[in-house]
C-alpha cells in the first residue's frame, strides 16, 4: 500500500480506497457494525474507524461481543451456562443479544447528536448478535433501520483470508493485547465457515458441492451472499479487502484514543438470562437448535 500514513493511531493509507470508505463513515454515520465472522478483519477496521471518527472530534462508543459476553457468564444466572470447549452457550448468546437491542435503544436516546458514534462489531453465524439484523417491532428497531446506521460486511480475498488465519494463529503465541488470546484460534475460524457453508446451502445461495463441508475453501462471493441475504432489512454495504494493513506491531485492541464500552451491568445481564430461561424452560433445546444454525437462519 502506498502513500503516507495518517498519524494519531492509523495506518491506513489516506490514498486507500478503503481509507474513502472509513472516512464517509466517520463522517456520516452514527452507529457502523462491521459484520462477519472471525479472521475477517473486523476488529482492525473498528480500530482505524474509530481513531478516523475521533480526528473528526467525534466520542467513540464500541459494543463489542467479547467485552460483553463476559458479564453474562459471571452473573448468577449466568454460572448455570458454562462455555463448553471454549463454545458460548445458546443461552448466553440469545441473552446477550437481547440485551444489546435494549442497549442501543437507550444509548440512541442519551446520546441523540452527532457528535457521538457507536461501533461495533456482529458475527452473526453461530446466533452471535443476530438479534441485531431481525425487524422486531421495539424501540431499537427504529435505530437499527435507521439510514445512518450501516452495516459494513468486510469480505477478505482468499490470499487476505489466509493471511489473517496465520496472524491470528501467532497472535495467540505471542500477543501484543491480552484481549488476542481470547480470538477464536484457526481451526475456530475453519469450523465456523463449515458452518457458514451450511447457511449458505439452506439459503439457496451456494449450489451443494460434491465434496462435503469440510472440503469446502473459503469463497468471498458465498460468503458475501450470505451476509446479504442475513442483512436484507439493513442498510448494508460490502467492503472488499485484499491488502494487508501494516499492523504487524499493533493490537486492534490497543486504542490511542478515549472511547467508552458498552456493556451491561450485572442486573441487566442476569435479567436478560432469566428472560431466555423463561422462553426457553429447556435449555438443551435452544443448544440443540444453535448447533443446527436454526436460529440463524430465521433472520430471513
């Protein structure tokens, strides 16, 4: 990538097409969910986003899952849930995407201008976050649809993929941010888009290949076929990535700039899990049904 290097945090190029695309954000946008899964270059584009928006004089609010997840699994109810091999439970993950609907709600309402910009980030497969891309007739709804609030789908090149499955594997050996040993490792991010893979057959937006899921290599255009059909009732826009970004001795974590996290406090996760128990009295059921992607699927 050529040109000079912005200061203050960025390493995107300002001669970048990508730099355009973050700049019109940090511009215009009040809330920007980078959506996708693991390894595709969400939490650096959050990064650099973020420090963009600040140079704009714009306060910086992040939602991210793994900043909150956490509060879920401490809370009371939450202990009943365990991660299992690393795995969040169903239940967590519909609390936690409850609760962050109620959340953006209210930080709409406190924070009305814009001078204040929410970001964030929405994996989607796996039922993380997915709450976020179903019309559901409540107060975020309004928010969520909004034209100013955009949902950005980052679609790495298959050499930029890879790429990114080898530095998140050195990451987890050798961590600039303590954050990096809690990313997903490579076999994580291989399962998930077997699993990607399946949504796409269901969808009917991937022709079933002879091999099975496992044969399967990374593809951008299923990918981002199924991003947009997940996406459809959202103002949702591409990002096509295939250049590395000089961040080899940075962390996406490490941000120079002030920004405030949106989480929930210990009442609202507990709850927010109770709520589930309550839809949900067998929690087996609600596993069951994420290991099979039902609950992904229905966004559509």
């Amino acid at each position: 990538m050529s040109g000079p290097t912005p200061p203050g945090g960025l390493i995107t190029s300002e001669e970048s097409p990508l730099f355009a695309v973050l700049a019109v954000l940090a511009r215009d946008a009040r809330l920007v969910f980078f959506a996708g899964l693991p390894g595709t270059g969400k939490s650096l584009l959050i990064h650099q986003l973020a420090h963009l928006a600040h140079a704009r004089e714009r306060r910086i609010h992040l939602l991210q899952w793994d900043v909150a997840r956490p509060v879920f699994e401490a809370s009371g109810p939450g202990q009943r849930y365990p991660q299992e091999r690393g795995v969040t439970h169903g239940v967590i993950r519909l609390a936690v995407g409850r609760w962050a609907r109620a959340a953006l709600a209210r930080w709409h309402a406190r924070h009305p201008g814009f001078e204040d910009v929410l970001i964030g980030e929405t994996p989607f497969i796996g039922h993380r976050l997915i709450e976020l891309a179903r019309p559901h007739r409540d107060e975020a709804e309004s928010v969520l649809s909004a034209e100013w609030t955009r949902f950005v789908i980052p679609v790495p090149s298959r050499a930029l993929r890879a790429h990114l499955e080898d530095e998140r594997a050195r990451r987890a050996r050798e961590p600039l941010h303590r954050r990096e040993q809690e990313d997903a490792p490579p076999e994580v991010l291989r399962d998930l888009w077997r699993q990607l893979v399946g949504v796409a057959r269901a969808l009917g937006v991937a022709d079933p290949p002879a091999r099975s899921d496992e044969d399967v290599p990374y593809d951008p255009a299923i990918y981002l076929r199924v991003y947009e059909r997940l996406l459809a009732h959202r103002h949702a826009q591409a990002l096509p990535l295939d250049t590395r970004l000089p961040a080899g001795d940075i962390s996406a974590y490490d941000f120079r700039i002030p920004t405030v996290d949106v989480v929930p406090t210990e009442a609202d996760a507990a709850g927010s899990i109770r709520d589930v128990e309550a839809a949900y009295p067998d929690p087996g059921v609600l596993q069951r049904e994420h290991l099979r992607l039902a609950l992904a699927l229905r966004v559509v």
